[in-house]
C-alpha cells in the first residue's frame, strides 16, 4: 500500500540508483569491466562461503553447488569480461543507395535503472547471471533473490553489498511484501525468474508502467525416447537431469514419452543408474525439497498412481526418494502441472507421431530433450515441435553453454539470455543515422516533382 515503509525504502534506492546512472559512470565499458572483475574476484574469494550458503539452503554438495551454480557465473564472467569491449561499440550497418552518403549505425546503450528478481532453486546462478549481463550493459540493478532460500539471500545481500554502492546495485531481501512494493516502482526494465503464476503478476505490474520485461518462466518440459535410443545411456542422462536440485529445475525432464517396446528396459536402466548414483544407498549429499509446502505439493502428486521405482519420503529431512510413475493419466495433477521434484511419470508410445501430437496438445515447454539414434526422427521432432531450448541425447546440458541463447516460449517465457544474449538483453539498440552536411540532394524536399518520383522509384524499388 502508499506510505508502507518498506515501499518507502524502496523508492529511495531507486531514486538513488537514477540519480547514479544519469551521471553516465556506468556509461563507460571500463567502469563496467572493473565491476565485474571485482564480482568475480568476491565470488571466488567466497566460494566456501557460498557452498555453506547452499548446502544450507537446499542441502547441495560442493559438486553440485560449483557444477550448478558458481562454475556458471564463473564462466559467463569470463565470457563477458573478455567480450565486454566490443560489444559496447557502435555497430556499422549498410546505408540503401537513396540515403547516400549517409552512414548506418547501431549503438547500443544501458536501459538504466533494472529490476532482476530471482527464484530460490539456483539461488546463486539465477541471482548472479542476469546481473552479469545487467551490468556489462551498463545498467543500475536492483537485486530481489528469492526469501525461501535465506542463507543464499543473506550471502548475496552481504558479498555484493561489500563490492557496490548501493546506489549502483542494491539488494532488496524479503518476502512478498517486498516483491509488491519494487513492482510498484517505475523501472526501466525489469528481468524475472520464477513461475508462471507470479510471472503474470509482473506482466502485469509493468504493463502499468509500460516496462519492458524478460520472463523465465518454466512448464512440463517433454524427454521422449524412441525405438532406436540407446537406453542405458538415455536413462543415465535423464536420471541426471531429472534428480539434479532434486528435480527442483526449471527444464528437468518432467514426463518421458517412450517407445512401448523400451519401457521395461528403460525402468531397469533407471534403477542401475539410481544405484551407481548412490552407492550403498548414501543420499547423505541429495538435495532437499526447499520447504513443507512444496513437499506436501509433490506427495500430493503421488495419490492414486502405480509406482514404478521409488515412492518414499523423508518428512524429518523433506527429501523424498526418485520416483517413477508409470502410464498416469493425462488429466491428473501430476500431468497437468510442473512437478519441479524427482518424481517423472512414464508415458509409452507406438508411433512417434502419438508422442509429438501430446506435445504440441499442450503449452509450449521451456526444454525438450529427444533420445535417438534416427536422424529422420530428430528432423521430424526438431520440426514439429516448439520448445524454448533443448538437446538431442542429451538433458540439461543446453544451459552450460554461454554460447547458446537460454529462454522460453509462450506460456514458457518471454525473451532469452546468456552470454552476449543477456548483454543485448540488457541494452537498448539505438539507431542512428549520420548524414553528410556536403551533400543535399533535392530529391525529398517540395514541391513534389514527377522526375524526382522517378529517381525514388528507381533507388528504392
């Protein structure tokens, strides 16, 4: 509401933050790479740190933590550090014959004062990786990480607050509270990270504003294997995407679409895999469920399904075992909305086109995975199906490359980042137009004259 204190705070900080940028420091690129080199000299200074952070937050094992999250703010660093100069210059385009001897330019240039709120599954990398590109842009952020992981919040709130003015980046910790009062500010772009639900709510908070927006949001992402997939290793990769963070992923495979003829031995495959993964049955290092509620959420989703591997929970620990549901029903729960934990329902095919058909039935996912040894089937599923990104046998491993431009489509996002992505993400393409002030043809001024007309016509056809 007006006048909440914590509104209050806020608008401060953003009024600080404008101020800073309309003094055009963060204009220079050397002032940007400055600031990221102490980002990342804080974050490898801190990585035992932000382990702790993580493992307490979300029960995440060093591994993990620097394979999932600080490894890949690590590296999009270092691709921007190495980039940031180059792409901060103008750009030369083509100039068409009519507008001789004009010169083309586009130059990119900083939105101002950005808005990046972030989920609580990779508390770290969905923090740090839209500011990355935020800043390289040359950008003032406002950073909101997510209140259900806060020992990460904290870290980050402590860590960036040692490095940056406030008035540069600011750190906004809290709950929904929090959330309603920085929509209510006018920013200048605003970067969201979480689900579908709140994603409309921000839709909706920056069309009042009339605030551009990047939207990450999430949905039921597909693994379909068919007759010709080697199924051991199929099951290996889908094991390992679908029980990294405990399946708390937005592109973790959350249904798999088989051949009928691989289900036996794609389950039995499942199972070795699950037992290479834990030896001696050890899950002392697996991932939590981040709170009672999304865990009540998951095993509400287990009611009235065949299991076919898995099934038990830890209330004490909130972890709950991998699961695999076997032919569940296309209108249940657990079809119906994203599961975002280890639980993955088996759906078995006899043609593949029954298996694009229920893809393409439903909203557009934020990841597709495919399992084939038949480049015509890929083709045909490459074709046939829209998706945000994905891989070929393969899950997850899309979002380790910076090369590769990370978003959703429809219901599953809006926009895409990382690498030089985020950075255009994060810049506003300014056109311009420099015209020679030696030559000034007539052609354009009145009055109007049909010869004239006729050189247009020909210059411009």
């Amino acid at each position: 509401m007006a006048g909440h204190p914590q509104e209050t705070v806020v608008a401060s900080v953003v009024e600080a933050q404008r101020s800073f940028y309309r003094s055009g420091v963060t204009r220079d690129p050397e002032f940007r790479r400055r600031a990221l080199l102490k980002l990342r000299n804080a974050i490898r200074a801190n990585g035992a740190a932000i382990e702790e952070a993580l493992l307490t937050d979300l029960n995440k094992s060093p591994f993990e933590a620097y394979m999932t999250e600080t490894g890949i703010v690590l590296s999009e660093l270092s691709l921007h550090l190495k980039n940031i100069r180059k792409w901060s210059r103008p750009r030369r385009v083509p100039s068409p014959l009519a507008l001789q001897p004009a010169r083309s330019y586009v130059m990119p240039e900083p939105y101002g004062v950005v808005l990046i709120m972030a989920p609580w599954n990779y508390p770290v990398q969905l923090c740090l990786n839209p500011l990355i590109g935020a800043l390289a842009a040359g950008n003032c952020v406002v950073l909101k990480p997510s209140a259900y992981a806060p020992a990460t919040s904290r870290l980050i709130a402590e860590l960036l607050g040692k490095i940056f003015p406030r008035e540069y980046v600011a750190v906004v910790e809290g709950g929904r509270d929090a959330n309603s009062a920085l929509l209510e500010q006018k920013f200048d772009y605003i970067f969201f990270t979480g689900s579908v639900q709140v994603g409309r709510v921000v839709m909706r908070a920056a069309a009042e504003q009339l605030t551009p927006l990047t939207l990450e949001l999430g949905g039921k992402s597909p693994t379909i294997i068919d007759a010709t997939a080697d199924i051991p290793m199929a099951a290996r990769r889908i094991a390992f995407g679908k029980l990294l963070n405990a399946g708390q992923t937005c592109v973790a495979p959350d249904y798999v679409l088989i051949s009928r003829a691989k289900k036996a031995e794609f389950v039995e495959a499942f199972r070795a895999a699950l037992v290479d993964f834990f030896p001696d049955g050890d899950r002392d290092d697996y991932p939590r469920i981040i709170s009672q509620r999304h865990y009540e959420r998951l095993l509400s989703l287990l009611e009235n399904q065949e299991l076919l591997l898995g099934g038990l929970a830890d209330p004490e620990h909130l972890m709950i075992e991998p699961t695999l549901l076997n032919e569940p029903a296309l209108d249940s729960p657990v079809m119906q909305e994203e599961i975002f934990g280890p639980i993955l329902p088996i759906i078995s095919f006899d043609e593949l086109d029954e298996a694009i058909d229920l893809v393409n039935s439903r909203p557009r996912p934020l990841a597709l995975y495919l399992f084939t040894s038949d480049r015509s089937a890929e083709t045909k599923v490459l074709r046939s199906c829209s998706f945000g990104g994905g891989c070929v046998n393969d899950t997850i491993m899309h979002l380790a490359n910076p090369y590769l431009p990370f978003g959703g489509i429809g219901d599953s996002g809006l926009g895409a980042y990382h690498g030089k992505r985020s950075f255009d993400t994060f810049s506003h393409e300014r056109s311009v137009l420099r015209q020679s002030r030696r030559i000034d043809l007539p052609v354009r001024y009145r009055p109007y004259k049909e010869k004239w007309l006729r050189v247009l016509k020909r210059l411009m056809r």
